[in-house]
C-alpha cells in the first residue's frame, strides 16, 4: 500500500456550473483533512481549487498552496493557507507541487487543469516518478476525454500499460483506495534517468 500522507489537486479557478461539482470539492477537501493528508494546490481561494482548499482547512486539515508570482496579480491568492509558497514561474510551480506530493488528484476544470494532468502523466511515463494519478470523473465530467485516451491506444498512439496509469473513479472513497493500491509499470531500462 502507498503512504499517501500528501495529494497535489489539480482543478479549475472557475466553479463550472454543475453543483456536483462543487460539492465533491468539497467532500474531497473534508476527506483529505479526516485522513491527516496533506492538500497541494494552486493557491488560489476562488472555484473549485478554493472549494478544496477551504474544506480541507475548515476540518483542520493541512493545505500548501503554490503559486508563481505572475499569477498573484490574476489569480486571488487564499492567504489563510498553512503555507503559500511562491515560484518564479509555472514550471517550477509544477516541479514543487510534484515534489511535495505523493500523489495526485485531477477534478474538473479547463485547459490548465488538463496541461497539468497530461504532465504529470507523461512524467510517470517517462520513469521520472511512480505516484499514483487519480481521476475523479465526476457526472461523467471526462468521459469524453477517456474516450479519446481510448482511441489514442487503438490507434497505436498509446500503450494500454501506460493509459492504465491513470487511476479513474466516480467516488472519491473509491479513487482514495486505488490510489493507495497502485502499483507502477516497470518503465524500460533506457527511459530510467541516469542516477550518477
């Protein structure tokens, strides 16, 4: 089983405009803070990602938000966090969120939120890392996107072992467990980073 004693959740700075929505952010940050897991976001206080953020710290849970400096003037910055760490720029955002999680929750949301998915998936991959990447596919939010993944491996554009890295659920109890269970591909002896 995996120590998952920290989640990095990626999801949109709007709320979208289906309550469910919302209300599994919500039921996610309760979940994490009753499990002693510690959130990793984006920082920001509005949408979903703030929905997350507040649920966690309204059970007491622990919540680092990470957000580079560019985006403090566009995105409204929840300044209640346990820690706000800010970086020079969106890939060291990402390099830090990836360092301080043990894995990773995708809920819905727009282009960054799947810019953000689609990198960590590939690093995986690629053998930079062995988290297990969880979907939460709320009202069928990602159907269509698994659709594509789908096609992408009939295709021959994907191996089915690395689509299969992609931990899908509809609940988050559910999605919790998998996670915990995952067990990552051996990734190819040439794709493995030079440890020297």
């Amino acid at each position: 089983m995996n120590d998952l004693t920290s989640i990095c959740v990626f999801c949109g700075s709007s709320e979208g405009n289906d309550v469910e929505v919302v209300e599994q952010a919500l039921q996610l940050g309760q979940q994490l803070a009753q499990e002693n897991i510690t959130l990793v976001y984006g920082a920001a206080k509005i949408g979903i990602m703030g929905k997350v953020a507040e649920s966690a710290l309204t059970h007491n849970g622990k919540v680092i938000g990470v957000i580079p400096d560019f985006l403090k003037l566009k995105e409204v910055v929840h300044l209640g966090l346990t820690e706000l760490i800010t970086t020079d720029n969106m890939h060291e955002r990402k390099m830090k969120m990836h360092k301080l999680s043990d894995g990773f929750i995708t809920l819905p949301g727009g282009f960054g939120t799947l810019e953000e998915l689609f990198e960590i998936i590939t690093w995986s991959q690629l053998g930079l890392h062995q988290k297990p990447i969880g979907l939460l596919n709320i009202n069928g939010f990602y159907d269509h996107l698994l659709l594509m993944l789908e096609n992408m491996v009939h295709n021959g554009f994907l191996k089915k072992s690395n689509y299969d890295l992609l931990i899908v659920e509809d609940d988050i109890n559910r999605l919790l467990q998998k996670m915990k269970a995952f067990k990552p591909i051996q990734v190819p002896k040439w794709l493995k980073p030079d440890r020297t």
